[in-house]
C-alpha cells in the first residue's frame, strides 16, 4: 500500500486538487484547507506511516494468559480481529491510509466514511489502496470507502449492527456527539481533552515550570495538550510569577482565578465557563488551590478524563493523585503531553479514547482487537 | 449485605407476595412466576451468593502490566471502577442481589432497573441493600433501584451519558435489543447462544455422545446449552443411531436434515428457521455434514457467537476448528456448558457476553472494571 501512494501519487494529487479547490470556493477556514491539502511529501509522509505500522508486530493470535481448571481444562483467552470496523471522520486524507493500516494489520476489514470536503482525494486513496491489495492474499474490499457522505447514509452506517462490530468517531466534539447519540453500533469515543497541571505544595517548582510550558506550547492544538494550572496556595507565590511570564512571552493568553491576579495582574479575568474550556489554543486557564483535595475535586469536576498530571517530590501527594484522578492517563512529575500511542510504545494509534469500555488512553494495534476463549479438553461434561 | 437479607426475609417475602399474587391476577406464565417467586432457601441462597462474591479477590488496584519507555518513564495500568452500572434486568429478584455485589465488589455504583412485576420484591431488597450499607464506609446510595417501572424512565436511564458508564441488559432477546436500539450509553450485551457440538470424521464417538447430551439436556434453558448438532457424514451412520436414541430417551426432540432423517427417521424435518433458533427447551436440530469447512461455516453463519466446540482426535482439524469459528468460546472435546463464570475459574459473573467489545464471554469481577494509566517521571517533557 505504502509503494502504491507513492507511484500513483499524482492521480492522488490531482483528486486532492478538486477537493482543495471546492473548498476555496466555499468559504472554508485555512485551518481545514491545510488539513485537506496533500503534497508530495505528506503523500510520502502517509506511506511511511504505512510502513511503520507494518513492521509492527502482529497482535492478532496472542494469547493473554491460559490457565487450567481443575477438572483439567484448559483455558486460553487468543486475541482476534474485532471483524469490521468503521471509522468516520472529518476532511483529513491522511487519516484514511492511516486507519486502512490499523486495521488491516489488526485482521479487521474497515469501512472509511470521510468528510465530504475529502471525497475526491479518498476516492484516489482508496482506489490506489485496493489495486495494491488486488496483489496480495487480502480481499480488495477490506478497505471500503462510503462514496455518499450525505448525512443519512452515515447515519445508517451507524445503525448496521449487523454488518459493522465498532464505529470510531475521530474529528471534533460535534462529529463525536453526532456518532454516540445516532449510533446503534457501538462506538469507541476518542475524545476532547480538558487537560490540568498542577503544581502541588512540594514541587520542584523549575521542574512545574518545563512541564507546563512543554504540555501548553509544544503543540497546543493537540487533545493531550494542558488547558488549566492548578498551583497550591503555599507556593502561589514563587511560582506563579515565574511560571506565567515565561508563557506569556510564548504567547499564551492566561486567564486566572482571582488570587492567580492577585499575582499576576496581566491574567485575564477566568470565568467558570473557562474551567470547562479545551482551547487547543495559546490560552491557559491559571487557578491557585488551598489543597491537593481541592485540585482533585476541581479536575474530576471539570475534567474530560483525559490526561492529567502532578508535579510534587511528596510521596503521599503522588500516590493519592494517582489514585484519586479519575482519567485516562495520571502523571507523576512529567508532561500530559506524553498521552499518545508511539510515546506509550504502542507504535501507532487511531486515536486517544476517554471513555471506560473497551479502549482507554491510545487506541493502537491490540486495542483494534478483541479476544476469544479457546478451550482444550479430554472429554469433560458439566 | 448477605446477614441483612437474612435477618429481613420476613419482610420481603412479604412483598414478593404482594408480586406473585399481582403476577397470578395478571396470568404470567408459570416459568416467569417461578423465576418472581422467593421463600427463605432462596433468601439464603442470594445471601450465600453474596458471601462468596464477597470472598472473591478485588479486582481493583491491580496492575496488569508496567514498563518502562526510554526516556524513563514508567508505565503501568491499573483496573480501576468503571463508575456507575445499570443492570436492565426482568422479573427476577435474585438478580438484584447478584448485581448489587458484583458491581460494589467491583467498585461501582449500581441503578438497577428490574422488571415491573418484581418491583415490590426489588424494592424490600434494596431497603435492606441500603440499610446494610448504611453501617459501611460504602454509601448507601451506591444501590439504587429506578421506582418507576415505567417504559419511559426505562429509556430515559439508557440516555443519561453523563451519569451512567455502562449498561447491562440480561433477559430475553426483546429486552437486549431494545436496549441496543434506545440506549446512548455503552452497552454489554449479555447474549443469546445458538451453540453447536460437531462431531468430525476423526472423533472418539462414545466422548462425542456424551457431550452433546451434556451440552442439550444438562440444562436446556440456559444460554450455553447445545442447540444443533453438526455430524461429519462419514461418521453419521455410526454416531447417529446411537446419540439420537439416547436423546430422545432422555425427552430431547429431534429436528433433522434429510440425511439425518434418513439415518434416523423420527426425527422431525428441519427447516432453514430451526438452523438459526436457541430453543432453550428438549429441542435439538441435526445436521450431517460434508467437511469441517461445512461445519465452520454453519456455525458461523447460523451461530450466534457464544459457544462451539468440535469433538475430534485430529490435531489439524482442532486447530482449524479453534481458528476459524468466530465465537466467544471455542471449545475442544469438552462441552458448550462450561462457558460461564464459575466454571471459567472467575468465581462469578453477571452475564456472558458475546458482543466483541470490552467483555467477551464471561463477565465477571475483571470485566466490570476499566484501567487507567499510571505514569511515573522525573521531569519528563515531549
């Protein structure tokens, strides 16, 4: 698949174009037009994509853990593909190969119902991939693409129980509410992340400050990026001068609760709304805490249960956030920015799930799986 | 909660009268006022229940796996509650009980939704649930059951996202896929098992005997009961006479392909509707077949991937067999009927599941929980 893209990247291209241009021609944001828009080196860029998933190892055949019973049976729990997997998702060519590798290299066959700004550019994708499945022991229909991207046939994806075992929503809040409320199949979430900072009582405050800069700047538009620091009472004052100055000068906007003004008058003034915000932005809500409890309380209230992290050098303080914060990821003492299938060592991810079933945290090769029981006897009756 | 039940048998035996004798005005079959009724062996059969749950190991806490990254990170994950559950159960008060202890073992909160004609019994349960409760660092509201057994408020619990992680039907059919259709919550579905045995060319005849009467006859109602016979055509001849006679002894009525009936002429002939239908009673359907690939494929085209199982002395074929048949659990010389918790080794379970995601099989401590990931640094930035 990955040699495919590149030798057929100008028809790639050329379908790219149209889809490119339909959209100047509707008014769309540059944000989305950059998304939409190929070149030679993303096109080459999808292929090594492609090509790492590949070398990965195979998840499918693994066997978790087996046992015997006592009347002598033999318990294995096997990973297996989970069967098909759709996955809708926003005007973003390269998550089309991307997901067609996942799931492939997961034994699944995957059904891809992109954005209708894309049609055109995962027309040539997907014609390109199936030619180069044509060559190979793996059904060219395994990756099919919904060519109608009116809302009804998505819509009635979402209800083919029969045919489609796991819906991945991947895109914005909108796109992901839109799949929970009409899906009957179930639907693994990726999710928004309201990620926090915060800096306890004991912190190694140099240490507080690379870590919330690293998770607010490296990459603010990210879902593992922060979009709130929590700092406690007791080292307000040290940190927060410090801290807040350096990210200004990054060019982060900072909205505080009123003691963080108190401190540092440029903050703007942070509403309750602001708590609740993933920004994925330069914009940074700042609220000083009395007590790890209440930094708990404030994250579990306000939280999407995505990424969050402490910085503290007390044992105690560590423990409890671990065990307190209920998210997906908790971090001791390290960026939030760290959520994420290749930095986990998963190798790839399809996304970032904040929900409980199935899949929490990266969603990589073993998360596109499910598992049966084989079972060996000799002859045993109940 | 188990001493509470039986101190207060009185009192809900009290109002399970009030239910069965509402049931017997309603004339509701009998199997269904057999599963509504309670006396004091049951109530101590439910507490005893209770108290080997109670004995069971906590799932939660545990880490499953940790490693460490190269840039020193240290990831473990942890099985941590799932939050609050919502059992969407019929008219069987022992239920009630079963769930409220799985799901408080497993750490979570439970809003149990039981069948309208057990709402007198349900309701004397969870008094004494709660009050039970009530002397424990367990809240007592962590127990709540939905009043109003009302269709509405049925539906209206299968919406609220924000407050319930996770459903679980257990009923019949009806009641399961009304709750795929309506719920927006996550759903396990606990499931219908049309099971096979298959009997290969290459089988020790007199085991295979011996396990599709287990698999029918030990307890035809329940979900990993035998529901089709598969026979090799080369050992139908001998096997047939033989099994189908010790089974229709033993009250088992026999529906037939032309083969069978050929082989075996009381049988009934089968039709096409018989090769898709879990009985549930002294039913079996029978069908010889050409190859193990015949027998795959029946399976997976008429199962309903619950629980199979090949009798064989071939290697090849097991293996093939364990391979290609698609099902929760795939079973080698032993029968369809130990798929469930207790026989699995998990000590108990509140359904078996045979949706592929996050459950599959058994749903027991483990399953009612999710994980979340613990990462320990140092400094660690991206």
């Amino acid at each position: 698949m990955a040699d495919f893209l590149v030798q057929n990247c100008d028809s790639i291209l050329e379908a790219n174009q149209v889809d490119v241009e339909n959209a100047r021609k509707k008014n769309v944001s540059r944000a989305m037009i950059d998304r939409l828009t190929l070149n030679p080196e993303r096109i080459a860029g999808m292929a090594d994509g492609l090509r790492q998933i590949a070398a990965l190892p195979d998840p499918v055949g693994e066997v978790i853990s087996m046992w015997k019973r006592p009347n002598g049976l033999q318990i294995g729990q096997q990973r297996v593909p989970i069967g098909v997997i759709g996955m809708v998702y926003e005007a973003r060519p390269n998550v089309t190969t991307d997901a067609a590798g996942l799931c492939l290299k997961s034994g699944n066959a995957v059904i891809l119902r992109g954005g209708s700004e894309a049609i055109n550019s995962n027309k040539a994708i997907v014609k390109v991939i199936s030619e180069a499945l044509a060559g190979t022991d793996v059904p060219e229909d395994a990756v099919q693409l919904v060519e109608d991207t009116s809302r009804e046939t998505a819509t009635e994806l979402m209800k083919l129980n029969k045919y489609v075992d796991l819906l991945i929503p991947r895109g914005g809040a909108g796109l992901i509410e839109a799949v929970v409320k009409n899906a009957t199949v179930p639907v693994i979430e990726t999710g928004t992340g309201n990620c926090h900072v915060y800096i306890d009582s004991d912190a190694d405050l140099e240490m507080g400050e690379k870590i919330i800069i690293n998770a607010k700047t490296s990459r603010p538009a990210v879902c593992n990026a922060a979009e709130t620091l929590l700092v406690h009472a007791a080292v307000a004052e040290k940190f927060i001068p410090s801290a807040l100055a350096s990210l200004k000068n990054l060019g982060v906007e900072l909205r505080g609760c009123e003691k963080t003004r108190a401190i540092f008058p440029d903050a703007l003034p942070a509403t309750e709304e602001d708590w609740y915000t993933e920004y994925l932005d330069y914009i940074l809500a700042v609220k000083v805490v009395d007590s790890l409890e209440e930094a708990i309380d404030h994250i579990n209230k306000y939280g999407t249960k995505h990424s969050e992290a402490i910085v503290t050098r007390n044992y105690d303080n560590a423990r409890k956030f671990l065990q307190e914060v209920d998210a997906a990821a908790v971090y001791v003492n390290a960026s939030t920015r760290f959520t994420d299938g290749g930095e986990f060592g998963f190798g790839a991810e399809i996304g970032i799930s904040n929900q409980k079933l199935h899949a929490r945290g990266p969603i990589g090769l073993r998360e596109l799986t499910t598992t049966k029981y084989i079972i060996f006897g000799s002859g045993q009756i109940r």
